[in-house]
C-alpha cells in the first residue's frame, strides 16, 4: 500500500493500516516533518476521541491546553455539558500534532520514503505501478491521495473537483516589526484582520486580509506590506519575515473519492477556508474511515465493495462542513450589515438548541452515517462507556485500540456465538447501569447489545431477538471463516 503525503491524514491512515497488519509506506516531499508556519491550530472532541480510541490520546493532550467551547466564525459555543470524556478543544499546533503521530506511527514500523513525490502511477486490474520523483518503481494493491489540496493524485486520476473559485484571499505571517502595532483581532468589510505575540519575543503573527485578484505566486514581503497599509494605513515597519503563507475561501470537493486502485483523503478530497478549523480533523477522521475497510480487503477479510461506504459515508460528511463553512466565512465580514447578521448568530447560538447542534457539528460529535432505520445509536459514535466486566472495569475506547469490531454483549453472558469470526471480531460481556446519552439528541433508551466497528461507530443494535446481527457481521466484518474459502 502507498500513501502519498505525510501530513495528518496520510500518518493516521498509515497507522491504521499498520494496526491491521498492512503493509504500507509513505511518500512525503518534505525532507522531515518539519512544518513552515503554523497550519492547523488544534483538535476537535470526536478527533480526540478517535485518538484516544486508538491509546494515544494522552500524547497529544500532554502537550496542547484545553479550554471547553467550540467556534462558528468567532462565536464561542460551550462544549462542557456534552456527554463526551473529551468535551473540549485541545490547542496544538498542527507541527506538534504530526510530530507526535509520526512517532506513533513509527513505532509501528512504517517506512517514510522522505524528499520524494509520485510522479506518476498506472493503474492494473490487481495492482497499482507507482512512480516516484527519483525514478524508484513500487507496486501496490492501492494507492491513496493524502498530498493536499493541489494532489497530483487526485489530477491524474482524472477524478473531478467541483466547487467555487476564492473571493477573498487573507495572510498569514510571522515577522519582526521596527514600530508597536496594534495588537488583537478586529473585522471590518475586508475580513478578519489579527496582529499578536506568539510568545515573549519579538516576533509578530500577523492575518491580514489581501484584495483577491487572482493570485498565484508565492507571497512575498512587498505583498504583506501592502496588505498591512491597505488595512491598518501603515505596515509598521514590517521585517525579516520567519514565514508568510497565503490562504482563500476556495471551496471544492471530490466528485468521487474513489477510481479503481486510486483513492482520496484529507485536502486531497475537499478544501476550504480554515475559519472553525474542521480542515485537519475532517481529513484524520477520512482516514479512520478508510483504514480498517481497506485493511479487511487487502486481508482478503470482506469483498472491495466494502470500498464503496468509504465514499457514501465520509463525502457527505465534508460537504456539510464545507457548506457549515461558507457561511461562517460570510460572517467574518465586518460590514454594517454583516455586523447586523453576526449579532442575531451570536443571540441564536446562546439559546441551548442551536448551540447544541451547532457546536457538535464543529466538534464532529454529531456525525451519523446512515445505516438504516432503528435505534438512535445506528450509525452513530458509540459512547466510551465505563463498563463492568468480569475482569474488572473497562473502557469502551480501551476496546478499540486494536482496530477490530467489538460486539458488546450487555444482557445475560453467552448470548453470542462468534467461532466463525473469532479471528476477526472481539465479544466482550458487559454491564453499564448508567444513562445513555448522545451529543443533541440527549438520552436514548440501553441497547441489549450493539456492534461497533473498528472507527468506533455503531453498526447494529440488538434486542434479545438478535435479528439483523448475521448480516451487520457479514456486511462490516466480512463473511464467516467457512464461508471465505
């Protein structure tokens, strides 16, 4: 397997693999995982989740600061009350967070081909012929994009990005300045405008807002001059820039995230304006998504069709923040009238409705794949709950850190029987006598028993008739052993 780009989506999905026992390597450009400028600022609750499904949660958490709310285009929604372990927005620079997963992931002995990019691919009937920047050859069973939003991955497959052009165009910097500027954050009719310290130095992170006209180039100290004058009427003396990086409100997807052998993930799949910072969660979670299903095919466990829910399942997903987005890139206007429609958002979202399902939208605590009709659990992430076992107390998430599906009995013991799928599937006995609660939705009546795949959502809920179960088995596990052959 061939993972192009080392970013947060492309190390997530490699980890996932390795964890099924997948052969996998990565091709990443950059000569370390060094990042110029700081990218994404930090992690949302269901991304923490995921993590912490995964052991390595407390990694990250030991490095960033929590603080309880989420943001709709500057808006502060209180996320405390939500019935999560992780109710909270961890802050860490996006360069801490691939940092600390790609020493995960090393751990689990993926090889990173650094300095190197596909230079092309061919796709066959079984395999994938890569060709990397060095003229090195490597055979794969599939390929996956997670090299961003300009992917040479996703151009060559021809596969196509439909959205809209940029409108606005903003930069962002870190420089010296000879004269004080004025600190903080303001909006005014050309966007969000931010002067501050990153720390105790001399240093200054500057966004600014630039007139959008098309460009293209690298951004250059003369632009951020300019930029800076148009806005604050002078550019404060601006100097010896660390790094300057320009970013729009360009907003496309996939049509498909999926031709053949070839597959999309993360930038690669879908871009947007960074405002809510949904950007790097989204693509972690793409990788979830898709790791444990491309793993199962791979292992010959489940058909390619299962390929197919990678797409139904996570394209919807994106198109919403992307949607979610625009608007909060509206608001971030600072006009009369945009000021107007900010402060009406602002009274709507303090009302404890809206809030809700505002802020577990941002934090991906809502997302639910539609599995069909049933209990409110179906297709839904499935609480870490804290259970009774015969063997002690357990986590639900501890249950997952091998990537495997999980059937959680919680009525009488020795109610299932999963010989034919021992390998592959994990039967835990269980008691939790406490409510059951879901983010929006509130309390739901106590499942008999539920299944729950290996990215931690749920894929059936039983009663004591057990119906439906074989098929749930079969359809996200793959068939009986007797049955593969």
């Amino acid at each position: 397997m061939v993972i192009a780009g080392g970013g947060p989506t492309g190390l997530m999905l490699a980890g996932e693999l390795a964890l099924a026992g997948v052969d996998v390597a990565i091709v990443e450009r950059r000569a370390s995982q060094e990042l110029e400028g700081p990218r994404a600022r930090g992690l949302h609750s269901r991304t923490i989740e995921v993590l912490d499904q995964r052991g390595i949660a407390d990694r990250f958490l030991s490095e960033g600061k929590t603080t309880q709310v989420a943001g709709f285009s500057g808006i502060l929604l209180d996320i405390s009350d939500f019935p999560s372990r992780h109710n909270y927005v961890l802050a860490l620079w996006q360069s801490h967070f691939e940092r600390i997963l790609a020493a995960w992931v090393s751990e689990l002995g993926v090889p990173i081909a650094r300095e190197r990019e596909v230079a092309g691919f061919a796709q066959g009937d079984t395999v994938v012929n890569v060709e990397l920047s060095d003229g090195l050859s490597l055979r794969a069973d599939y390929l996956i994009g997670c090299d961003g939003g300009r992917s040479l991955i996703r151009k060559a497959a021809g596969i196509e990005f439909p959205g809209w052009d940029p409108s606005v165009s903003s930069l962002i910097a870190e420089v010296e300045m000879s004269e004080e500027p004025q600190w903080g954050i303001r909006y005014d009719d050309k966007g969000t405008q931010a002067l501050g310290r990153p720390g105790d130095g001399k240093r200054v992170q500057v966004v600014v807002s630039e007139r959008y006209a098309g460009q293209t180039g690298e951004p250059t100290l003369r632009d951020l001059s300019r930029a800076l004058i148009a806005v604050w009427g002078t550019d404060y003396g601006v100097h010896s820039p660390t790094w300057i990086s320009r970013f729009t409100d360009m907003t496309r997807q996939a049509a498909s995230y999926r031709k053949g052998r070839v597959l999309l993930a993360g930038d690669a799949a879908h871009v947007h304006y960074p405002v809510g910072g949904q950007g790097l969660n989204t693509g972690v979670q793409d990788a979830v998504n898709l790791g444990w299903k491309l793993a199962q095919v791979v292992n010959g466990t489940s058909p390619e069709d299962l390929l197919d829910t990678y797409h139904a399942e996570r394209h919807p997903v994106a198109a919403r923040v992307l949607h979610t987005t625009m608007a909060q890139t509206a608001l971030t206007r600072g006009d009369a009238r945009t000021g107007a429609l900010r402060d009406t958002f602002s009274e709507l979202l303090s009302m404890d409705t809206p809030r809700k399902r505002m802020a577990a939208m941002i934090s991906g605590l809502d997302i639910h794949y539609d599995l069909g009709e049933g209990h409110p659990l179906l297709g839904r992430r499935m609480p870490d709950l804290d259970l009774v076992t015969a063997d002690g107390p357990l986590r639900v998430f501890t249950l997952l850190h091998q990537a495997r599906p999980v059937l959680l009995n919680l009525g009488a013991p020795g109610r299932f029987d999963i010989t034919p799928r021992a390998d592959r599937v994990r039967l835990v006995d269980a008691e939790y006598p406490g409510r059951w609660e879901l983010p929006v939705l509130g309390e739901v009546t106590a499942p008999a028993a539920v299944l729950i795949r290996p990215d931690g959502y749920v894929a059936w809920v039983g009663d004591l008739t057990r119906q439906g179960l074989p098929d749930a088995l079969t359809t996200w596990s793959g068939p009986p052993t007797a049955a593969r052959g």
